[in-house]
C-alpha cells in the first residue's frame, strides 16, 4: 500500500510522547492498525475516534503495524452537543472493534458505517438509538448472521403480543411458541426493526430506559454468540447512564 486511501478512525491509542497508534477501517484493506508519528505536535488538528481520514500506508513493520505516512482530515462525525449520539457513535465503533479481524476487506460495511454515522448526524436522539439497533442488526446481516424479523422462526406466525429474540434460531419467536416467558421485544419494537414503523420518535420515547437499553444488550450479545468475542463495549455503560 503505497497509494493514499480513505480511513475511518476507530480507535486511537497514545504512543510515547509524540505518536498515536490508529485502528482504522478502510473500504478496500478493511481493519488495519498504523502509527502516525508526532501526530500529537500537530498544530491543526489531531485524529480521534470517528474521524473520516486519507493516509498512506508506507511500510509494514514487524508487529503487523503500518507506518501512515502523509495523512490529512476530511471529516470527522463528532457530537459535541449531544452526549446520546456521542454514546451511540462509540458503542457501534467498539463492537466494531469486538468482531473484525485484521485487514479483512468489507466494501459492504464501510458503505454500512457511512449511511450509519451521516443518519446518526441529522437524526433526533429517540432515533438515534434506532440507528444504532439497526447498525447491529445490518453488520450482523453483512456477515452473514441475519436475524429474521417479519415473523416466528419457529410457526411462521406474525407477531401479535411480542417475541423473543433467539440466536440459535437466528431470529423472533412468538408469545405462542415461547408460553412460559414474557416476550422481551414488543410487537411493536419488532414491526420497528423491521420496517422502521411505527416512528422511533413516537415510539422510543414511550419505552422505559430500561428497555431501551435491554433492547440494546440483548442485540449485541446476539452477535456476541455468534462471534464469540470477549472484548467489552465500554461505551455502553455511558449510554446506559444518559438513556
């Protein structure tokens, strides 16, 4: 890689007193990790976790890291004035960070984080949280474990009272196949996920914070189950707090 290429930084790390170490998520390498010498001396501007850069990738070394060579800024999606969606961008960068391995391509989920992070910035807050639930609910579809969410897994039937979410089963099953617990997903918060109806702007704001963000939890640890990752999503106890 020796041509300039566009990054979205995930995650940065501090690296003696000058550097940084970027996680970064590029359509055409996928996840690659790149120290960016005396970027802290920068008089401009400083890479951080949701920022949209170009870079060059000059060299390998021997850890398996890239030194970046000229890198310059082209967007970053902050969320100064909103704690929520802050919240939200960092959780979805995380679990990111959770499942992919290095340099595994995905042109699909780098087009996936731009349509996430462009609707998180012109979205409200109650749907905010919606484009996070879909983010989780979209990475899983991309690579390849699709939660089926227009009726039971198990009788086929449309959900009338509510369902539970099951990962062996990838997707809802009803009141009626699951007699003995409570469904944890309204009928309405299913008709949400799967065709972004009734509004999350009426809806979310009717839910509990506690729903909220078991809706959330139980999402991510349906991917959890498939993927098997162990690295927790700190950012989640932040959101917990502000929902």
């Amino acid at each position: 890689m020796d041509k300039p290429i566009q990054a979205l930084v995930l995650h940065r790390i501090r690296y003696g007193e000058t550097s940084l170490i970027l996680k970064l998520f590029t359509e055409k390498y996928g996840l690659i990790s790149g120290m960016l010498k005396g970027a802290m001396n920068s008089k401009k501007w400083i890479p951080e976790s949701g920022a949209i850069i170009q870079t060059v990738p000059i060299r390998r070394r021997e850890e398996g890291m890239y030194t970046l060579g000229s890198t310059e800024y082209e967007y970053h999606y902050g969320f100064t004035n909103s704690l929520m969606k802050s919240a939200i961008r960092d959780s979805a960068l995380e679990l990111s960070l959770a499942v992919l391995h290095e340099e595994d391509p995905h042109t699909e989920l780098y087009t996936l984080f731009g349509k996430f992070l462009h609707n998180l910035e012109q979205c409200s807050e109650p749907a905010a949280l919606f484009s996070l639930w879909l983010f989780i609910l979209r990475f899983g579809d991309a690579l390849g474990v699709s939660v089926e969410r227009t009726g039971c897994v198990i009788c086929g039937e449309p959900f009338l009272e509510g369902g539970e979410l099951l990962p062996e089963q990838g997707g809802f099953s009803c009141g009626n196949c699951r007699p003995k617990k409570s469904p944890l997903f309204s009928r309405e918060v299913i008709s949400l996920l799967a065709t972004g109806k009734p509004s999350p702007d009426i809806l979310i704001p009717t839910l509990l914070p506690r729903e909220r963000y078991g809706i959330t939890l139980l999402l991510i640890e349906n991917l959890r189950s498939h993927f098997s990752f162990h690295r927790e999503i700190h950012s989640l106890d932040f959101l917990k707090e502000i929902l």
